[in-house]
C-alpha cells in the first residue's frame, strides 16, 4: 500500500441508548374537540453499539454501568 491508497475499512464504536416510550391518546377535550396524546417510560433502555453489540430492552438497573461501555465502546 502507498502513502495515496485508501486505508482499510473498519467498524468503528458507537454507542445508541434509547428510552423505550408508550403513548395512548389523552382525554378529549370537549370545549375544543382535540385530544393530546400522553407519553410515559417504560422503564426498558436499549444499548447498541455498531460493533453489533446489543442489550435488547432491559430494564435500566440490569444494565451495564455507562462507565464500562464507555471503556469497551467508546463514548456516547
């Protein structure tokens, strides 16, 4: 390889954490007629990292510290 070839491709880390979220719709307001929608935690988190590393929903006490995926993932 010289100074002018392309480096190798490679699967960098990157860290996903999403919330898992429910919705339902909210109480009809009859003055207006619209209904907002409302939105809690389920309390399950899903980790992802490119690298293929994945949690699957979990509830957030189960997982690993942000400290150690972080060290093994880099940052988020």
């Amino acid at each position: 390889m010289t100074n002018t070839d392309a480096g190798p491709w490679t699967t960098e880390h990157r860290l996903t954490i999403r919330t898992q979220i429910e919705s339902r719709p909210g109480p009809l307001n009859e003055a207006t007629g619209d209904r907002w929608a409302e939105h809690r935690k389920t309390g399950l988190t899903l980790i992802a990292c490119n690298c293929g590393f994945t949690t699957g929903w979990a509830p957030a006490a189960e997982l690993p510290a942000l400290a150690e995926l972080t060290a093994q993932h880099g940052g988020t």
